[in-house]
C-alpha cells in the first residue's frame, strides 16, 4: 500500500491501468462512520491504517467536479502547504505540479491517456452522465466507451452490482496488454439513498451509510476484474458530500463543509507474484 501523496503517476503512465471510482455525494463522516462500525470491509482493505484521508472538493456538484477531476483537479488534501497532483494539464504557472505528476499537453485526462495508447471507459450512474439528454452526453462524450442504463442509476436499489458488472465486462472484453482508463461514478449514495435502510422515509446519514455498504459488497467484482491485468493506480473518493439538514441545509450544490469535504483513497494494486514467476 503506497502512503497518499507518495505514488508517482508521471513514472506509471503507460506500464499500469488507472481507475477513478467516484462515490457521488458521499460525506466524510459517512464513510468515517461506516469504516468504524465495519460496513465497508473492502475498502477496509484498500485503506491505510490511517482510514479515509479528508480532502476538499474543487466542485459542489457533480457535473463541476468531475470536469475539474478530468482535468487533474482531484481533491486537495484539507491541509495547509501546497499538494503536489497525480496529474495536471500542462498551463503556465501551475504551483500543484512536481516531478512526480503525469502532465500532459491536453485538455482532458481521457484525452492525454487515450493519446498514449489507453482505452478510455465511463461506467456512469447519476443523471449528468445520461447520454438521453445534452448536458448528460458532455462528459461520457470524453471516453472511446461509454455506458449508461437507468439501472445503473440512482433508482435502482441494485446499481452498484450492476455498475460492477458492467465494469467487470468491459474489463474483459480488452485485449491482453491493452491499458485502460476508466471512470466508474457509483449512483447508489447519491440520494434517494433511503430504500437502502428498512423503514427509512427520508435519506440521512445512516441511509447514506447503508447505501455505501452496498457499494463494499459489489466493490469485489471490479478488483476481481482488475487483477489479472497487471497493476492498476486506483483513485476512490467522493465527487463532493451533502446535508441531511446540517444548519437547515439540504443537499449539495452549496457551500457547506458537508459537502466540500470528502473522503479520498490513493493506491497501487499491485499483481501478485506468482512462485513460478521467480527467476
């Protein structure tokens, strides 16, 4: 497991896979919460000791911070100092670009790695990746492959598996040796997120905290799906948080540390040595 702000994009590019799963709307505290009462034992396994790392988003909603993430804005460590990115389109005057960032001369992520010979997939879930309207087409538009149904959206109670398996397939289907670049935006803990918990009427923070637990159990299928492939850099976090009511505030698209602090997890999955692999 590589520490956060240790791993050198700018060397991995082109000799591993990189996969941004983003878990949209989910808050800090929820993923904290569900990591301590043990609802999350995959991510469990992929965190470090130290758990979720808090970071602030650069966008309140998704269609802002995704823009932002495809352009190597990810969230910024809640610290002070300046935080050196994994990747960052090449601009004059960049204090977030150091020896270990992957910069590139396009615009996009998709663009840049799709130009090195990556395919690119989007796995969508919430509506600003539903290609049946406009502004739903702007951001799978970036990917050679793109997929989205209503049963990868917020009202399926099973998303997050069939996200998985979507995912999964198109994994699959790549040639041996081809890199990929794939964005997964998981639906399940965006709101409604309240048909997760029996009896709830109205989305909260423990709704949200079992609709992530649904998220962990499909989870496997994606790493299942990864490992053979070789190594992969791995990106899970939330695209911003929401209120359930915090100071009277619900939702998001708003500036409230609920929603501009979320949850980040930066890791190398490393393919095992097989014995016979040994010189």
């Amino acid at each position: 497991m590589t520490p956060p702000g240790r791993i050198a994009a700018r060397e991995l590019i082109g000799r591993c896979d990189v996969v941004l799963v983003t878990l949209d709307s989910l808050r800090l505290d929820v993923a904290r919460a569900a990591l301590a009462a043990g609802q999350t034992p995959t991510l469990a396994g992929l965190l470090p000791p130290s758990g979720w790392e808090e970071r602030h988003t650069p966008g309140s909603f998704t269609y802002a911070a995704h823009h932002a993430f495809l352009s190597g804005f990810l969230p910024t460590p809640a610290r002070p100092g300046r935080h050196p990115r994994l990747f960052a389109a090449q601009f004059a005057g960049s204090g977030s670009t150091a020896a270990q960032t992957f910069v590139f001369e396009q615009a996009t992520l998709p663009e840049a790695l799709a130009a090195r010979g990556y395919h690119t997939v989007c796995v969508g879930g919430v509506g600003f990746f539903n290609p049946q309207t406009a502004l739903g087409g702007v951001l799978p538009a970036l990917f050679a492959e793109r997929h989205w149904t209503p049963a990868l959206g917020t009202e399926n109670p099973g998303s997050a598996a069939r996200q998985m398996e979507v995912a999964a397939a198109a994994l699959a289907a790549l040639p041996a040796g081809k890199r990929v670049f794939m964005l997964l935006n998981v639906a399940a803990t965006h709101t409604p997120t309240h048909f997760y918990l029996p009896g709830a009427r109205r989305d909260s923070v423990e709704t949200q905290r079992a609709a992530l637990a649904s998220v962990d159990a499909a989870l496997p299928r994606l790493l299942a799906a990864l490992r053979p492939r070789g190594n992969t850099l791995l990106i899970v976090c939330a695209d911003h948080g929401t209120c359930f009511g915090d100071d009277g505030y619900w939702g998001h698209r708003i500036a409230h540390p609920a929603v501009w602090t979320v949850p980040y997890l930066e890791t190398l999955l490393l393919q095992p040595v097989l014995m016979g692999d040994q010189p």
